[in-house]
C-alpha cells in the first residue's frame, strides 16, 4: 500500500497558489483603473480598505500552505483553537440570553455539528501535503462563487433565497454565482489542470452547494445567539469563522470528488 505521505498531490500546489495571486493582482488593476475615472472614483477608492483586508485573509491561508511542514500544522491548530472559541463564546452567550433555559446538551450537539466536524475533517485533510494545492484551490473558488453572487445580487436581486438565515443572499444573485463559477471552472479546469468538462462542472456545483452550506450554517448559530458576526479578528470581516466557514465544508468536499474521480 502506498505511504499516505506519498499519496499523490491532487492539484499542485504552485499553480493553485499562482492562480489565487493572479486574481488578486487582477482586481487590484482593476480597482486602481476604478480609482482613476472620475465617474467611478467615489465607488472604488473606498474599496482599498476591503482589498488590503482580503491581502490579509489570502496570505493568512496561503501561507502555511506554501511553508508546509511544521508552520502548518501550528496554523491548523490555531485555526482548530480559534474557531472552536468562537462557536463556544456564540453558543454561550444563547445561553445566558435565554436566561440559562438553553439546553447546554443541545447546544454542543450543535457546535459539534458546525463547525465541530467540518473543522475535525478539514485539519485532517490538510496535514496531508497532497491535499494542499486542492484546499488552497477551494479557497480560490469559494471567494469566486461569493464574489458572483454577491456581484449580482447587488445588480439583479430581488427575491431573498433565505430571509431568515441570511437576507442579503438573494435567488438571483446565486443563480448568478453558481452559473459564473461553472463558466470559470468550465474553462479553467481542462485549460490548467487537465480535468475533464464534466470533473470541472462537479467540482463547481459541489463548490456551490458547500459554500451555501457553510455560511447558512455559520449564520444559524450567530442569528439563533443574537449576534451579527463572530468574535472579531479583521476590521469589516468579523470572526475567524465569519472568513472561513464555507471553505470548511468546501476543502474536504472538492478533496473527496477528486480523489473519487482519481
């Protein structure tokens, strides 16, 4: 049987890392052009603040990645801490606003359910270096997927797809995103990394499907608790959870489809 540390690497590592500092550097053009044109000036130059904090997050999970080794396994553990703290402290303050009434049984059945076991399934994926180049790669399609739908939405959206959990995320402005990321991996796919049309179209809609997931999930504690965002790490991203709790679900999930299609 071959050794797990040899497995073979999924996607490698260097071009899913150059493909995520290509599309950084493609919307920094794009949002300096925005800053020079006098009709989309007051619009874009705001936006600085926002792309400096994504340069925070991109290289936050790209980072350990590159440097393997010990540096990842100490940032899978504190992500595993950080995460973990931040269910809990959520969790814990339903409680207190419910007078202690919550049922703390009920209440770590939750956390264990999310983000308890997508955490536990996405650090064993991760310490395995094979799997890097498709969790770093899963990472660049989430943020694709939220970046269409949030794009559309804003121009197109007008029926909510979940008023409840998260009102902003509107049918349109998913079925937006869903159809962009298809188009993106579509292309992709077969170009860089020599999947077929129907491998890069699955690895889309499980994408999709996990980032949904992850951040209705995420909401569901916060809104149940009364809280808009999770304990803060970042200015105008909120927690650590806020940031990662779609990638959670989608790294393990894309590392499956993969290696059943292997």
């Amino acid at each position: 049987m071959t050794p797990s540390s040899m497995m073979p690497a999924l996607v490698p590592l260097d071009i899913a890392a150059l493909a995520v500092l290509v599309c950084l550097a493609i919307g920094g053009v794009l949002l300096a052009l925005g800053s020079l044109v006098p009709a989309t000036a007051p619009q874009a130059r705001p936006l600085w603040p926002v792309y400096g904090t994504e340069l925070v997050i991109v290289g936050g999970g790209l980072g350990p990645f590159v440097a393997g080794g010990l540096v990842l396994s100490m940032a899978l553990a504190g992500l595993a801490v950080r995460v973990a703290y931040e269910a809990v402290s959520v969790a814990w303050r339903r409680h207190l606003r419910a007078g202690g009434r919550a049922g703390t049984a009920r209440l770590a059945g939750e956390v264990l359910l999310f983000p308890g076991l997508p955490l536990a399934l996405f650090v064993a994926v991760g310490i395995e270096p094979a799997n890097a180049g498709v969790l770093v790669l899963a990472f660049l399609l989430v943020e694709t997927y939220d970046s269409y739908a949030l794009f559309g939405g804003k121009l197109f959206g007008r029926h909510p797809a979940f008023p409840r959990l998260s009102p902003r995320k509107t049918v349109e402005g998913l079925a937006i995103g869903a159809a962009m990321l298809a188009l993106t991996s579509a292309v992709a796919g077969p170009l860089l990394l020599g999947w077929s049309l129907g491998l890069s179209l699955a690895a889309a809609a499980v994408i999709a499907v996990a980032a949904v997931v992850g951040d209705l999930a995420g909401s569901r504690l916060k809104r149940a608790s009364g809280v808009k965002d999770y304990p803060q790490v970042l200015p105008r991203q909120g927690g650590l959870l806020d940031i990662v709790d779609a990638w959670l679900i989608a790294g393990p999930a894309l590392v499956a489809l993969l290696r059943l299609a292997s």
